[in-house]
C-alpha cells in the first residue's frame, strides 16, 4: 500500500484564489448584482479493521466549488467538481440561469461589506498526520486488541478504525473579501460487543482532535471501548417513575445543541421554535453560562468568519440562565429586521462553563438516580420543545452505580430540562464544537417495560 500524500498535495491559496476570482468575474460579466463562491479540497484514510482482519482501506479526494448569484433580487445557486475553464464557465451559466427563473426575495443578498472580517489570527488548525495505511492498520489493530483482552465475555467486534483528514477552503464575494480555511481532523475508535447468560451488549469510544500527536493512545481507546461493554452486561430495564437524571458530557453536548437550533435564525423567522420571544428571558437554570469562543487555539469550530465572510466574535449566549441573543445569518436577520450575529453556519465553538464537581462528586449528589449513556431515536420536537428518547445507562442508588438499565424512554419538555438543570460537571468534554461536563436534571420522567 503506498503512503497517503501529505502536505504537498493540497493546493495552495493561489491557485483556488485564481479559480474562485475567475468565476465572480464571470458572474459579475454575465450580469450578476452580487455573488459569493466557496472552493474547497480535502482528502483523506479512513482504515477500519474487525475482528483482526482488515475490513477496509480508502482514499478519499474530494473537490468542490459552489456558486451563489444574485441578480436584483433574484437568486440562483450550483456547484460543480470540474474545475476546467470550461466546467467553471458552465456553472456560472447555470447559477444565472436559475436566478432569471427565480421568483424575487427582498431579503436575499450578501452579508453587509462593513462586517467582513478583517483579521485572520493563527489559529492552529492544520496538524497533518503523516500516517501509511500500514500504520494506521496497526494502529486500529492495536486498539481493537486492547478491547479485547479487557474480559473473556467480548466476543466480537464491530470494528475499529482510524481516519484522518485535510482540507482546504476558500470563500470570496463581490464584495472584495477573500478567506482561507486550512484544517485537519483525526480520529481513532473502537466498538465491541460482549456477551453472558444469552443477552448481548455493544459499547464503544473514541479520540479526536485536530492535532494526532494529542489524540488518546490506541490502548487506552480500546481498554476504554471494553471496560464500558463489560459494564453494561446484565442490564434491566425499570418501572415507570421521576427522578433525576445526569447526562454524560457527550450527550449533555445534545440538550445544548437543541437550544441553538432553537434560537437559530430560520427557527425563529418561520415561528417553528420552542424559545420565540424568549429572548431576555430566564429559560435556564441561573447556574448555567454558554459562550462562543471562535479563536480557541486548534478548536474543533474554531474560525475567523463565518460562512458569509462576517467576522465571528466572542459572545456570551446564556448568562445566569438568560438568553443573550440569537444566532443569525445576514438572510434571516433581514427576515427579523435585525443585523448579523456573524453565526451562518452554526456556533463557532460553544462552551458551557463547568461546576468543581466531577462525575462522581456529581453521582453522590443525585443520590439516586438515571446516568445516560446512550441515547435512540429522535424524538425532540424543536417547535414544542416536547422531548423523548430511547436510553441506556446506570441506575445510581445512595450516590454510587448500582446496576447497568437498558430500553427505557426518558421524556420531558426541553423548557423544563433546561430550567431544571441542578449541575454542570468539571469532566468537559472537548471533542466537539459543544463542550460541556456531564449535566444534572433534577427530574424526568423515566419509562420502563
């Protein structure tokens, strides 16, 4: 097998500029008021083994560029992967040709030109890992084995993988501004199932990171990966009651990503959201902080602007529980006769700020109690904000883990969750653009067979 191209092989900002200018200038030619275009590459490895024997090895190389115009106020978007004179030429002809046959939106349109970003710290986004796929199969072999050797009662495995990835991306608009995002992101993981008296369990876990050399070892994923399969064996479910439930921080992540879809612009401007005309108000318990960070050194949201080129910024969202202000877009800011937040695409790494307690000060806390280690299905209705949710977990009794629980549906209304949330744990976990410690809800109600 040959070793994945490094470095060298990504274009550099010269030649995407060249092509992005290339085809604003022939918008602009082919009578377009205004336009904007993103390029990007990527590539990547993605190896996966099972049950120690290799299952797969791909490479992945990826390119696009994409093209919105707008011609008064009408508007017209394509893509394309053919990055030919010709290719480019079509596709701009294409974007045209839809807007012509679009209807017009007052509201379409550029971000506002004095909101462009300005300035472009380092942010420490691009660590490539200079990894052959023999490597990389050693490496997901070693994890899976790790899992493995935790407990006779392991039987299979569902795999275990290593995947790391590099790209670049260029946004420009008529406007004048031009940016540039270069990143990388690595991954390593494993899942395994374990069996005993005629009933089957599967866990897994994960490391990654923009950096390879700070992703967890493959032995201690993999230990990691079989220590949470075994515990799980033996699982009941439980009879239907309320009691507090504590989310670990990879699903507390969740009950935040739910309140940003909630006040994200098109949520509100369409009316489908469970917190319109909540802004200003205490939706959240007074013990709970959430903050934008864009420029956290190698975060995994980390940016200098968002999708429209507006420059992002620290903003406090949830102060002592109060909404501070909405995630819009330059689109459905005009829709709410409001200004950008900078926020078209998303949050630019979203942290809440965590208690002193850590996992287990936070168990003896509860007392008793539902730990959620998993969660099924999608039942969270953003514009009621009524929630229920396949879970598995630990029933906690007299502050400490009593037994593993499976197929039980804990429901509640996201309102109520929010203001009912009594702690945020000291464990942050910060693998996601959502980093949060685990979270503790006073009362669910928990439904069991």
């Amino acid at each position: 097998m040959s070793q994945l191209p490094q470095r060298q092989a990504l274009p550099d900002r010269a030649e995407l500029e060249r092509r992005l200018g290339a085809v604003l200038d022939a918008a602009r030619k082919g009578g377009a008021t205004a336009a904007d275009a993103g390029v990007s590459v990527s590539r990547a490895l993605t190896v996966n083994v099972r049950n120690a024997e290799v299952e797969s090895v791909e490479f992945q190389r990826d390119r696009d560029l994409s093209l919105t115009v707008h011609v008064g106020q009408r508007s017209g978007s394509a893509s394309t992967s053919d990055f030919s004179d010709a290719g480019l030429a079509s596709t701009v002809d294409a974007a045209l040709a839809i807007a012509r046959a679009s209807g017009e939106d007052p509201y379409s349109g550029l971000a506002d030109a004095e909101l462009m970003a300005t300035e472009f710290p380092d942010l420490d986004l691009f660590h490539p890992w200079d990894i052959t796929p023999e490597q990389a199969i050693e490496i997901a072999s070693e994890c899976e084995a790790a899992a493995r050797a935790v407990d006779a009662r392991i039987t299979r495995s569902e795999g275990a993988g290593v995947d790391t990835r590099e790209s670049v991306q260029i946004y420009g608009n008529t406007h004048g501004f031009i940016g540039e995002r270069r990143g990388t992101s690595h991954q390593m993981s494993c899942s395994v199932i374990a069996e005993a008296d005629g009933m089957m369990q599967r866990d897994y876990w994960y490391s990654a990171g923009r950096v390879p050399d700070k992703l967890d070892s493959a032995e201690s994923i993999g230990r990691r990966a079989g220590e949470r399969t075994v515990s799980r064996l033996g699982a009941k479910s439980l009879s239907t009651r309320e009691a507090p439930v504590l989310f670990v921080p990879e699903l507390a992540r969740g009950l935040f990503g739910h309140f940003t879809s909630g006040i994200s612009g098109s949520a509100l401007y369409r009316k489908t959201s469970f917190l319109l005309d909540k802004l200003g108000e205490q939706v959240f318990s007074p013990i709970v902080n959430l903050s934008q960070r864009p420029f956290i050194k190698a975060g995994p949201s980390s940016a200098a602007f968002d999708q429209e080129g507006v420059a992002t910024r620290e903003r406090v969202l949830i102060e002592n529980g109060v909404i501070q202000g909405w995630l819009l877009s330059s689109y459905s800011a005009r829709r709410l006769g409001l200004q950008t937040t900078g926020n078209a695409g998303g949050t630019y790494n979203l942290l809440a700020n965590p208690g002193e307690q850590d996992f287990k000060a936070l168990l003896r806390d509860m007392g008793e109690g539902f730990v959620v280690t998993e969660l099924m299905g999608q039942g969270v209705n953003l514009v009621t904000g009524d929630y229920s949710r396949g879970a598995a977990g630990f029933w906690v009794e007299n502050g400490e883990i009593a037994f593993p629980v499976r197929e039980v549906t804990i429901a509640g209304n996201l309102l109520d969750m929010f203001a009912g949330i009594a702690a945020i744990g000291s464990d942050v976990d910060t693998r996601g653009g959502i980093q949060t410690g685990s979270v503790l809800i006073d009362r669910m109600t928990i439904a069991g067979g």
